[in-house]
C-alpha cells in the first residue's frame, strides 16, 4: 500500500508543483493572504470536501469525511511567506520585490493541496473525518491561535484525536523524514528590560546614578543565573540582542534598554526563566539603587511532540522512505513554531522533511529565511505521501 501511495502522490506532483510555484511568485506575509486564498480554494475546487473560510484570519479548513464513520485527523500546512527579498534568481522567483517564501510555506501549502487530493480518491477506504488546516500568520502572527480561537477543532463536529504538521528544511538531504518524541523545538519570548538610574555630567559618576553599569552588570548576571538555577537537562537560552543606551561620550544617561529573547524547551523552565530573569533584574538595579522594570511579549510555547505519535508516525515514515531515510532528532530545534497551539490541545507531532537541492548539500545550502533559500520540490511527494499516511495510520 505504501508504494501506490507514493506512486499516487509522484503522478500528481508536476501539477503540485505548479501550485507551489504559482504560490512562489506572489508571496503574503501576515495573517491576510487573498492571493494565496484564492490559489488554495482554486486548488481544492470540485473535491468532495467542506470548505470552511475563517473570518478572523485568512485561514482556511477543508473537511473530507470518509464512507464511514471514525475518528478525526488533523493536517496542517501554513501559508505565509516573509518579509525580505528574495534574490535565488529563480524563473519563479517572488514577483513582489520585497516579500519572499524563504521558509517553505508554498511548499507546505501545495504538499497539503495534494494530500486532500490524495485521500479524497481513497475516500472509500476512510472511516473518519481529515481536516486539512490552511493556516496564515505562522512567522509570528500567531496564526494557529485565531484560528483554534475561532473553532478550528470543533469544525468537524468531532475533535481531532491526531495532528500532523510537516516543516521543509535545507539542514536534511531531500526525502529524509526528521522528527522526536517530547520538545520539537523551543518556546520563543522577548524580553525587555528598562533599567532606570539617574543621568549626569560623565566626570562625575559619582553625582548621577549609571546605569550603564547596572546593565552591564544585569545581561552577566542573567549569564551566571541560568547556568546556576536551570537544569542542564531541560536547558533554556537567554540571549540579549540590544542594548540601548546614550548618545554623548560625556553624558551619563537616564536609562538604559535591553531587550532579547528566551527560548526554553519545557513549560515549566519557561515559567521558570520569566520569573529568574526579572528577578536578577531587578535586584542587580535594587543593589545598585535604581529601578529595572522587566516586561515579556509571549511568543510561541513549546512544540512538544506526543510520545506515542511521533514512534506511530517514525513507524510510517520507516515503511515510506526505509529506515536508513528517516532520523530520529538526538536534540530540538530552538527556533519556535506556532504549530505548538495545537498540540497544547491535540495529541501529534511536527515532522522535519528534507529538502535540500540535489545541487547542494545540506552543509553547503543556504538555510530557510535567507535570500537566497531553494528548496527540492522532489521532497513534496514524500511529504504528500507522508501526510496521506498519516490519515490512513488511524482512518484507513
Ligand atoms: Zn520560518
Ligand atoms: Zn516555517
């Protein structure tokens, strides 16, 4: 069966291919995507599927219910692309001069199309319900959010008991199959940090309150915090990326502004980081008599993969593309993904897919967001044959 599926998803691929590129040329950014809409509910035209067009976001959710009753899978493939230029040199490349799929949302969007193409022809074999989850907004418009807030998982009149998302990457040789059981990639918030002294004459340190000192003394403190109180075994990372300050070589000034991000691998350390770092904050500025007000912009939580899916799935994807294909991660990924808001509410996993170009390898090739990113379009009927297997693990 996993041959035909493969067979199946290879005859469809040059017309998936097109999607992709069609998809390509105009990429949206954001939580609006009319064109890329439009492209998908082209694609989906005159398949037996129940099309859902959300309101708060671009989103789109197709429902495919099969002869006979069962549970609900969910699929998912986002749809956004991001705001640089792409500079590949491409005959597809974007057309819009400053807005690029740099990290393989076309890919995604067309592998998806393809997956309801593909189990709609098995819709005989299906027991269940698949609902395939166009999503806007995942490069950090939390577009998974306002959709589960508008429904997503009751759209099918039952909830998914499974969901499944891919991520196309240049870091895997194409057609390998990447996931793990537990933290798939990191929880992502920033960080800003005002510490607030007081400013005064530069030869006269000793009239003012500087807190150019406190800052300074704060981004090492958090250093020496993170290895002392968080476990090397449910690590987390505190990076700071700006520091702001004065403007003349003789001003001591008012303020200054730190921002940066942490990333974390469990709720629990993420909870845990928030509280240490404004406390190392603040008491560094109390020790020193000034004031630093600590505020956190959530990001993303932690994409943890359920143990039993991802060895179900590893188990699928063995038995698609051979064992010596697929790899079990030894480690997460620390970006962050907002796939992350569906598996706090459905059991699944986010699975890796190669797809380096067979002119590069995954050393050599540029990475997803960069300018110059091109991905195997091969990859796609794995991915597709990936998705479709997914659905029949539990429906078929
Ligand atoms: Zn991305
Ligand atoms: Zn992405």
């Amino acid at each position: 069966m996993t041959e035909s599926i493969i067979e199946e998803a290879r005859a469809i691929l040059p017309e998936i291919v097109e999607l992709r590129r069609a998809l390509h040329r105009n990429p949206e950014v954001g939580l609006e995507l009319p064109g890329t809409r439009t492209l998908v509910l082209e694609a989906l035209a005159g398949l037996p599927l129940e099309i859902i067009e959300h309101h708060t976001t671009g989103g789109v959710v197709a429902i495919l219910r099969g002869d006979a009753e069962g549970p609900t899978v969910l699929l998912r493939g986002d749809m956004d692309g991001l705001p640089l230029r792409e500079d590949t040199g491409l005959d597809f490349a974007s057309v819009t001069g400053d807005t690029m799929h740099a990290c393989g949302h076309d890919l995604h969007t067309a592998m998806l199309v393809g997956a309801a193409r593909l189990l709609s022809e098995r819709r005989a074999e299906l027991s269940g319900t698949v609902m395939f989850m166009f999503q806007p907004g995942e490069e950090g418009f939390h577009g998974a959010r306002y959709m589960l807030a508008e429904g997503l998982l009751d759209s099918a009149g039952s909830r998914p008991e499974l969901a499944v998302a891919i991520h196309v990457t240049t870091i895997l040789d194409s057609g390998v199959i990447a996931g793990r059981s537990g933290p798939m990639m990191a929880s992502a918030d920033q960080l800003d940090i005002v510490v607030s002294g007081a400013g005064g004459h530069a030869s006269r340190p000793d009239a003012a309150n500087d807190p150019v000192a406190a800052a300074a003394e704060i981004i090492m403190s958090v250093q020496s915090a993170v290895t002392r109180n968080v476990s090397v075994f449910d690590p987390a990372v505190c990076t700071f990326t700006v520091v702001e300050a004065g403007h003349a070589h003789n001003v001591i000034p008012e303020q200054v502004r730190l921002q940066g991000t942490i990333r974390a691998l469990s709720p629990e350390t993420r909870a845990h980081m928030h509280e240490l770092v404004a406390r190392v904050a603040d008491g560094v500025a109390v020790a020193h008599g000034m004031a630093a007000k600590t505020t956190f912009h959530h990001g993303y939580p932690v994409t943890i993969n359920d143990s039993n899916v991802a060895a179900e799935l590893m188990l699928a994807a063995h038995s698609l593309v051979g064992a010596e294909r697929v790899v079990n991660l030894p480690d997460p990924s620390m970006g962050a993904e907002d796939f992350s808001y569906v598996l706090q509410e459905v059991p699944g996993a986010m699975f890796f897919l190669g797809a380096c170009p067979p002119d590069l390898t995954p050393e050599t090739s540029p990475f997803n967001h960069s300018n110059l990113v091109r991905f195997d379009e091969e990859a796609m009927a794995t991915g597709m044959a990936f998705h479709v297997m997914a659905a029949l693990g539990r429906l078929g």
